[in-house]
C-alpha cells in the first residue's frame, strides 16, 4: 500500500512538471508570434494553446507546485502578448494622405466673373463714358473693369494676357472704338501690368489694401500710354504734325484717365472680395 501510494504520488509530480513545460513552451509560441507579426491564425493558435494549457494546470491543483505555475505563465502570456499585437497591428496600418488638388486655369465661375465685367464695361463706356466725355472727361470703363476682374480672380500671367486680348477685342465694337486695333496692343500691355502687380502685397497696418488703388492707376497709365502713343505716330506723324505736342495733349487725359480708374476698382473692389470670399 506504502509503495502503491508513493508510486502514484511521483506520477502526479512528473506530471505537473510537464505542464509547467508546455505551459512556458506555449508562452515563448505566443511571445514570438506578436513580435513577429505573425498572421492572425497563428496569434489565435498560440492564444488557444496558452489558455489550454492554464486550464489543464488548474485542473491538476492537487500536484504541489505544478498548478500554480502553469495558471501563472499561461494568464502572464496572455496579458503581456494582447497588447504587443494590437500594437504591431497599430504600427503596420498604412497612413494615407489626401493629396490636395492643384488648381489649374480659370474655374467656370472666374471665366462668368470676367465675362459679366467686360460686358459691364463695354455698356458703361456707352452710357457714362459719353456723358462724362461731353464734361470734358475721358473714362475708360472697360480698362477699369478688366483691372478689376484681374484683381478678383488673380489669374497667371499668361490668363491675365488673355484677359487683356478679350478686352482689346470687345473694344473693337465700332461704337466702342474711333481707331481700330490699336486697342489690342495697350489693353495687353494693360493687362500684362495688372496681372504682374497682384503679387505685390500693398497692405496698410494688415487689413487696408491698396493694391487695387495703385494697380488699376499703373495698368491704366501703361494701356493709355501705349494707346496714346501708337495713336499720335499713326495719325500725327504720318501728316508731318509734332509728335511732342500731341504727345502733351494725351497727358491730361490718360492721368485723369487713371485716376478715375484706380479710384473706382478700390471702392468696388473692398465689398466684392467679400461677396465673393476672396
């Protein structure tokens, strides 16, 4: 009876120590597959095996010392192995970023915007600018309204050079214009001004903006000064007149010209920046 008993009590000790053996195998599977990155399946296995093997270690409690361990190194597993997947999981999750869309040409509503200016213009040059010419003053509304629209939009170089040619060629309305295409050339250059002095900051103490004051008056000298000139070595020089004096005479006209100008594209242009939100 004495050995029978000793017999069975070695038996259950040899058996906790092999629980304890697997119970740490189990562990260093499950360790080594959320260090790795090991795929989902193989996590869950380890996981599976871990608990197993805590459960059957619980089971044989009446081996001294043999329970106890195994319960231990299956539940530190688990508790140590979770969090170490989930933040591999964390780590390998590719970040996107949006790539913000690059703005290229004029939008539709720029184009309507540029569009509804000119003729805006061209129908006060008709009405306004032939009653302000009958006092002795010379507005040129369409200058005005092309600066404007420059301004609003602020468009490339090369857009603001499309501008002016659009410019130039409602100019050629027969009741817009006494001499044909010559304002082709000055509303180009008109524009081209224009367009190159919207990336001139002109702000007064962060929010006064004077940039469509002194844009619209230099655009407009540059387009009247070239109009002027190709208009006096057309019509003066070629019936022998003196260039100087006509030159002169252009003067008054194109700074009074420009001052109308810049004054009328500051005062429109505050409250439509904001209508707009530009």
């Amino acid at each position: 009876m004495t050995g029978g008993k000793a017999a069975k009590e070695g038996m259950r000790i040899m058996a906790g120590k092999t629980e304890i053996k697997t119970a740490a195998s189990a562990a260093n599977a499950f360790h080594t597959a959320a260090a790795t990155g090991a795929t989902d399946a193989a996590r869950t296995g380890a996981t599976d095996a871990a608990r197993t093997v805590g459960l059957t270690g619980a089971a044989c409690a009446h081996a001294p010392g043999a329970a106890a361990p195994a319960s231990r190194a299956a539940n530190v597993s688990y508790a140590a192995g979770a969090p170490r997947a989930v933040g591999a999981a964390r780590q390998a999750a590719p970040r996107t970023v949006a790539a913000a869309s690059r703005r290229e040409g004029l939008s539709i509503r720029d184009i309507i915007l540029v569009a509804v200016l000119l003729a805006a213009g061209a129908v006060l040059k008709l009405t306004v600018g032939s009653l302000l010419s009958s006092m002795g003053m010379k507005p040129n509304f369409i200058i005005a309204m092309y600066c404007l629209a420059i301004i609003l939009v602020r468009p490339t170089v090369a857009q603001s050079l499309a501008i002016g040619l659009l410019a130039g060629l409602v100019c050629q309305v027969p009741m817009l214009n006494a001499t044909p295409l010559l304002n082709i050339p000055s509303e180009l250059l008109g524009a081209l001004a224009c367009g190159l002095l919207i990336k001139v900051p002109m702000r007064i103490g962060g929010k006064l903006d004077l940039n469509p004051l002194a844009n619209t008056f230099v655009s407009t000298l540059v387009s009247g000064g070239a109009f002027a000139f190709l208009s006096v070595y057309i019509n003066v020089m070629s019936t022998g007149g003196d260039l100087m004096v006509a030159l002169a005479a252009y003067v008054a006209i194109v700074l009074g010209t420009a001052a109308f100008n810049a004054a009328l594209v500051q005062v429109l242009a505050m409250p439509l920046k904001k209508v707009l939100e530009r």
